[in-house]
C-alpha cells in the first residue's frame, strides 16, 4: 500500500468469523479493525476512519442490511461487502440492488473477497459505483 493504509472494518458478532477474516486480511497487507456490532462501529467513529466495511447479516441489534441503509443515507460513499452464514430467500441480487458491493455465504471464499477488496481498498478516497458482483 502506499503511505497510509486504509481501513477495513470487518463486522460480526461471531468472534472466530471476525478474527479470521482480520488475520486474512491482515495477511493480504490490509489495516482490519473488528467490531461486534453494527453499533460498537458506528460508535467508535468506524464510519469516519473507514476505506469499506465487511459486515454479516445476521446480528441482534442491527442487521447488516440496516447498516447497509444507514451508510447509503450519509453523505460518504463507502463499499460495503455483505456476508452471511444463514440461508435465506433474499439472494445476492436483493443485496446489490440494495447498494453493496459484494455478498458472500459463509464459509467466505478468502480469494474472491481479497479480489474484490483490491477494486475499491486504495490508499486515496474516490467515489465507489455500486451494484458490482462478486463471484463466490
């Protein structure tokens, strides 16, 4: 990376998923911060210091997809990739059309994400399209 790392915030209330995808990034040269919560993040100042998010659904307060609405509703552009180890109806698509970038199903396929990480994790801020696909 260049002068300064950007951050990654990596979201999930299940700690082995949380430490596994820091060490995973961490290992690929990304700066990982965990939270266990979509409200330690927010509280934390996550949002300001943050380059992208990678967050579960499935958590007891605020769901990752609440999450997803409430950073598409403030005025920074950031990549939010979506994860999930729960089945459910709403697919990739749902997610997409709903402003991430990314959505994988638990276990996460570490390349793929590493893949599409490198797309949007730069060392300078820009302006983030939405709807991509990541392959899992």
């Amino acid at each position: 990376m260049g002068m300064q790392a950007r951050t990654i915030a990596v979201i999930d209330d299940d700690l082995r998923v949380l430490e596994s995808l820091i060490n995973l990034l961490a290992s690929c040269g990304y700066k990982a911060e965990g939270y266990s919560s979509a409200e330690e993040f927010l509280d934390s100042g996550g949002l300001q210091k943050s380059s992208c998010v990678i967050t579960d659904v499935e958590m007891r307060q605020m769901s990752g997809l609440g999450l997803l609405h409430h950073i598409n509703n403030t005025a920074r552009a950031l990549p939010v990739v979506i994860i999930t180890g729960k089945p459910s109806e709403k697919s990739e698509s749902f997610y997409l059309e709903k402003g991430a970038v990314g959505f994988f199903r638990k276990p996460v396929d570490g390349d793929a994400l590493v893949d599409l990480l490198k797309g949007f994790v730069k060392d300078e801020p820009r302006v983030y399209p939405r709807r991509q696909v990541a392959r899992s």
